[in-house]
C-alpha cells in the first residue's frame, strides 16, 4: 500500500514536470501564431479608414468584404480539420501559416470592390482550420485538469494581436509613402509577410504528440502519455470517437449556438473597436488610436490570466461563463451612449468578458470528444463561430443603418451575448457527462 502511494507521488510529479516543460515549450510559439493570425483576421478593421479613403469602398461593401472571409473559413473548416487529422497538425499548422500569410500580403494590391472580396475569400480558404487545429493539437498534449489554464493562455493571442498589433498596425498606416506604398499597403505586407516567415518556423518547431518529443524526458514522456491515452478512452465511453457519431449528440448543436453567439460579440467589438475609439476620441486611426484601443485589451489580457484558471479549480465553469458573458452584454450598452471615458471603461468590461468566455466555454468540447470526433467536432463548431464573424459587421452595420443610429449596432451585438447567456444555462455539468460515461444517458436534464 505504502509502496502503491510512493508510485503515485512520483507520478504526480513527473506529471507535473512534464507538463510544465510543455507548457514552457509549446504556449509562448502557439500565441505567437495565435497573435499572428488574429491580427491578420482584424487588422483590416485598422486600415478600415484609411483603405475606403483610398479606395472609395462604401460602408456596406467593407461590412460585406470583412465577413465574407468567414463563410469561406467555415466551408473549409471541416475539411481542413479532418486533413489535418490525417497529416498531423505539424505539417498542416505550417502550411495554414504559410498560405494564409501569402495572401494576406496579397490585400495591398486590392484596389477594387472585387479584389478586395476575392483576397478576402481566399483568406478564409487559407486559414480554415488553424483555431480548432491548434485546439486538438492541445488535447493531445495536455491532459483534462490543466486544459482550461492552458486555453486561457492561449487566449492571450487574441489580446497580444490588439495590444501589441494595434500600435504597430497604426504606426504602418502612419508610414504612407514609404517605398512608394501607402499606409495600409505596408501593413498588410508586413504583417502578412511576418505570418509566413512564422509558418516556415513552425514546421521545424513543432511536434504532434509527447512521444515525438525529443526535449521531453522519457520518464516524464511516459507519464504523460499514459494519462493522455486514459482520458481518450474515458471520452470514447461518454462522447464520440467518429465524427458521424459526434454529429448525432444534440449537445454539439448547443455548442456551435453558443460559439457563434460568442463570436458575433467578439469579432463584432474587434473589427469596429479602432474606429470606434478614433470617433471617441475625434481622431483619424493612427498611432494615438492604437494605443487607446490597446487598453480594453490589455484589461482584457489581465483577467485571462485568472479567470478561467479559476473556474476550472472551483468547478463553477457555467457560473464564471455567465458571468463573463454578462460583462459583455451589459459593457456593449454602456458603450453606447455618455462620455468617452466611461465607453472605454464600459469596452474594458466587454473585452475581458470576450477574453474569459471563450476558454471557459472551450472546456466542455474538449473534455466530451476524442480522435477524429474531436477534429470534425471541433472544426464544426469553430465554423459556426466563423459564421458569426460573418454575421457580426453586417448586422452592426445593418442595426445603424436601419435605426440611423451608431448604438443600434452595439444594441445588436449585446443582444447575441443575452442569447448566449440563455444558451449556457443549459450546458451539461460533469455530473451529467459522468452519468454518460457509465451509459446513463435517459431522464438527463441538462438545464441543472
């Protein structure tokens, strides 16, 4: 018994090393890519100005050209995902990276209305199944008790891209003229240049399991793996292996309502933020206006750092997510109306809620799917989050136009994440999915 407990400690401690060695490795390059292709995702809403002066883009036509990219991300989410599944997310990683890069470069040649929805499609083509890769790619090295904490690191990406991209991207759009281009042209080159540079690097850093993994001690390695092989065959038992399979469990549908919800908040205050603080602050977007719209984020960045941590370790996941979708929703009426310094207040509260409400939400997929049912599932439920970010200008857009009102777009944004509150209520708690796993599957209320 005595010798059993001692086998046990030292396992827990190996585990703890290896994961933490892991953690080390791995997190700094996944947000860097993260970081990389969030800002090559939003950065068209810091040349928004300045490309539509340049240009003579309409309002609708830049709503309609800034989403499209996500109807094409989602028809290609699926099966990118599930190539990548066959490849491994090493090599299918790197060519995302690479390609999308390429492309995005690609947008300071497009002058026209046409050119601009052709790169923008092709974008979304490029980068599908980047999001739920890099999500399986942590599945399968981190085990269930420390994924929240990881996800919620990762998250930073999203944040870094506003805080450190918002600047740079405000600084290129200040550079005009320089090497004959404008402001706008040298920023997506750069920035898309930077994304491919990254894609070549990741090819050569990353490896797809533990056991590829030469910097990884073997005892440790071992360890890990182990438990990583345990909690798949747990999630066989009580979630799905096969993607078909997947595809027939209800909860996915709840799962893709909520993310599309989340991400028509999301990506609906990350498009417009830059613009919407320069109308704040009665400036056109540059350097000044970047840095501005970097303090919601920075805010943003802070309470990711514990928040979903602590969910995780108080087990209350639906209460924290509750909480952080509220933040969202009450912060986007706030915005709306009074001083410029109580909206950027008010925005502070809907990024941190942005920031916290994803990785929460990440831990109840990530905990019920396993093998291939985990890379469709994931891809599945990443592209209808793509389509809210489809969604998310035109309805703002569309609210402001049909209201003559700029409150009327985040009125409408708000009301997606009053949506998703409704939805998370009705999340299964680990009690329920436990019930699953020992095929108790009939009479489960998942509204408790």
């Amino acid at each position: 018994m005595t010798r059993s407990v001692l086998i046990n400690q030292d396992d827990d401690r190996l585990l703890e090393r290896a994961i933490n060695r892991a953690k080390w490795r791995l997190l700094p390059f996944l947000i860097l890519m993260f970081l990389l292709a969030y800002l090559d995702r939003v950065n068209i809403g810091f040349a928004k100005q300045a490309y539509q002066i340049s240009t003579g883009l309409s309002d609708t036509a830049f709503a309609f050209g800034a989403g499209i990219f996500f109807i094409t991300y989602a028809l290609f989410e699926i099966p990118s995902n599930l190539m990548m599944h066959r490849l491994g997310p090493r090599v299918w990683l790197s060519r995302i990276m690479i390609t999308w890069g390429i492309i995005s470069a690609a947008m300071c040649f497009a002058h026209s209305t046409t050119s601009f929805y052709i790169i923008r499609m092709l974008l979304g083509v490029a980068e599908a199944g980047f999001f739920p890769g890099v999500i399986y790619f942590i599945t399968q090295w981190f085990p269930a008790k420390s994924r929240g904490h990881i996800m919620s690191i990762f998250y930073f990406g999203s944040p870094l891209a506003l805080i450190v991209g918002g600047p740079i991207s405000g600084y290129l759009l200040d550079l005009h003229g320089l090497w004959g281009l404008e402001g706008w042209q040298l920023m997506f080159l750069i920035e898309g240049f930077a994304a491919s540079v990254m894609g070549i690097w990741a090819f050569f850093y990353l490896r797809n399991t533990p056991s590829e993994a030469k910097w990884l001690p073997e005892d440790e390695k071992s360890v890990l793996m182990r438990l990583l092989a345990k909690e798949e065959r747990e999630k066989a038992r009580y979630g799905a292996e096969d993607f078909i399979q997947a595809l027939k469990n209800p909860t996915l549908i709840l799962f893709a309502a909520i993310y599309f919800l989340i991400q028509i908040t999301g990506l609906g205050v990350a498009f417009y933020l830059p613009t919407q603080v320069g109308a704040l602050l009665g400036m056109h977007v540059g350097l000044t206006v970047g840095l501005v719209s970097a303090i919601p984020w920075i805010c943003a960045l802070v309470a990711g750092a514990f928040w979903p941590k602590l969910a995780v370790k108080v087990d209350a996941c639906k209460l924290f997510g509750i909480i952080s979708l509220t933040a969202i929703a009450l912060g986007l009426i706030l915005s709306a109306g009074g001083s410029p310094l109580v909206a950027i207040i008010a925005l502070c509260f809907v990024t941190m809620g942005i920031m916290t409400a994803q990785p929460i939400f990440w831990t109840w997929p990530t905990g019920m799917f396993g093998g291939a049912a985990a890379a469709g599932s994931f891809a599945l439920i990443n592209s209808c989050g793509a389509l809210g970010g489809f969604v998310a200008p035109n309805i703002r857009n569309g609210a402001e136009k049909l209201f003559d009102s700029t409150s009327a777009g985040l009125y409408a944004l708000a009301g997606a994440a009053i949506v998703a509150i409704i939805l998370f209520i009705f999340l299964p708690t680990r009690k329920q999915l436990a019930a699953h796993a020992k095929g108790n599957k009939e009479n489960i209320n998942y509204a408790d």
